[in-house]
C-alpha cells in the first residue's frame, strides 16, 4: 500500500515522455516498493516480484503516453492496479504451483470469488477467477496457523469431511467448521484487497 492517498497529476504529465529520467526516478521510487510488497504478499518470490515491478513499469512507459488521466472516468491507481495483478496473474499461471482441484475450485469459487470481467467468454472467466483465487489461498496460507491451514486444506481443498479431519487432527467437529468458516471469511477479504491493492482507488 502507499502511503499518498492523492495521484500527482504533474508527475503523470512529466513522465508521459520516457527520457524525462528524473520524473521516472520519482515515479520508481513512489511505486515501485508498493508494487514489489504487494507481489511478495501474493505469494511470489523476490526475483518474480522484481519482474512484476519491471514489466510494470515497460507497461507504464508503453500506455502511459496515451493515458488521459480523468478522475471520473479511471483513477490512475485502479489503472495501475490492473497492471500489477495482470502480472501476477500470469506468473502464476505459468508457474502452476498449486493447481486447485477442479472440485475444490468450484466449491471455493462459489463461497468467496465474484464476477471479474463479465464481459469476458466463460472459459476466459472461469481461468482467471482460478488463478485469482489461487493467490487468495497462498496469502491466507502465509498469514493463518499452520495447523488451522492444514484443517482448512483437508476440508476445504481435498474434499474430507469434517469428522474425518477432526479425527485426522484430534480436534473436533465443530472445530474444523469453526476453522473452515474463518478461512473463509479471510479469502472473502483477500479476493475484495486482491482488486484494490496496492492502490486503493
């Protein structure tokens, strides 16, 4: 997240010209770390989330000479917002680490994902609410016990049913749900940050 709330109209119009150095030096230096720590919480490695900074800023030179910067119509930061997760969409689908199963996919998609782009054919949507929801998972991951994970894992992702995890884990029941319930509610608020991240609009 970066801590200016407001876009500063005068360094867009100053770096609109790529060998404007010092302009792009302040751009670099006010978005850059944003942009690295929001990949690194996606779940992505230093070196990935130094390539997302870089191939965000080769995006920004290449658009942003024919960016008309309107408030009303697009703020900067959800335009830029939508390059970052782009990118870190497709490193994810390159790297296919932690394929969902298709049932599980399902199952969470329904319980947390939204509609992204409407306007896209059913396949096109169905593959990015996937990737999407597979970085949802590896930032609640990261952030949660590693045995409340591992509950939520069996239950939610490899299908167990509650007793039989609370008997795998020597809790109960009603604790896998409670866990399960949780989790939930984390990858809800993780798919909502995923949209407005690192920039809130």
């Amino acid at each position: 997240m970066l801590s200016a709330t407001t876009t500063d109209e005068e360094l867009l119009r100053r770096v609109k010209d790529w060998r404007e150095d010092a302009g792009w030096q302040e751009f670099y230096r006010l978005y850059a770390p944003g942009i690295a720590a929001h990949a690194r919480r996606s779940g992505l490695t230093a070196e990935e989330a130094e390539d997302v900074v870089q191939a965000t800023m080769i995006k920004v030179a290449t658009y942003l000479p024919r960016f008309e910067y309107d408030r009303t119509v697009c703020r900067f930061r959800t335009w830029l917002n939508q390059i970052v997760n782009q990118r870190i969409l497709v490193i994810w689908h390159e790297r296919r680490r932690s394929r969902l199963p298709e049932a599980a996919c399902v199952y969470l998609s329904e319980l947390v994902a939204g509609v992204v782009n409407p306007a896209a054919d059913p396949q096109a949507q169905a593959e990015l609410e996937q990737r999407m929801l597979e970085v949802c998972l590896a930032r609640v991951r990261v952030d949660v016990k590693p045995r409340h994970w591992q509950i939520f894992e069996a239950n939610a992702i490899e299908g167990m049913d509650a007793r039989t995890v609370a008997e795998r884990f020597g809790t109960s029941a009603a604790n896998v749900w409670v866990v399960h319930h949780r989790l939930i509610r984390r990858l809800r608020a993780e798919w909502q940050a995923l949209l407005s991240r690192p920039f809130t609009p």
